[in-house]
C-alpha cells in the first residue's frame, strides 16, 4: 500500500488533470510548480504545441473539447 507523504519532502510528483483546484495548490506550497501546454483548435482538432511553459495553464481546454463534440458550454 503506497504511503501519501506531505508536500516537501522528498520525492516528486506529477499529475496531469483538468481540475482547476489543484493549479491553485502553487499558491499554498512553494514546493508545487504548474507546467502546461498550450493548445489550440486547427481544422476542427485539438492540438497541443508540447513546449513546456511555467505558471497555471491560461486555457480550458476540456471546454473546447465540449464545444467541438456539440454539447453546450456555458
């Protein structure tokens, strides 16, 4: 059974999600960094650029998902 371990000590971890909740953990923990992608719709596909970049991810892209398959978006 794996043992959770605080944020600090040592170890790393990565997680990739849509949860805008845990983009926000960077501005409790100094330790917690965000690296997103950028992406963008080109003929009618969601593409991702795969350059690296700092800070939380400007764009949801889950939305744009939601919008191309034809569900409502608010």
């Amino acid at each position: 059974m794996a043992r959770l371990l605080p944020v600090g000590t040592k170890g790393i971890g990565l997680i990739a999600t849509h949860d805008l909740e845990l983009a926000h953990l960077a501005d409790v923990y100094p330790q917690v960094y965000n690296f997103p992608f950028r992406d963008a719709v080109q003929e009618g596909k969601l593409v991702f650029d795969y350059i690296i970049r700092p800070g939380p991810s400007p764009t949801t892209n889950a939305l744009k998902i939601m919008q191309m398959e034809g569900l409502p978006v608010s």
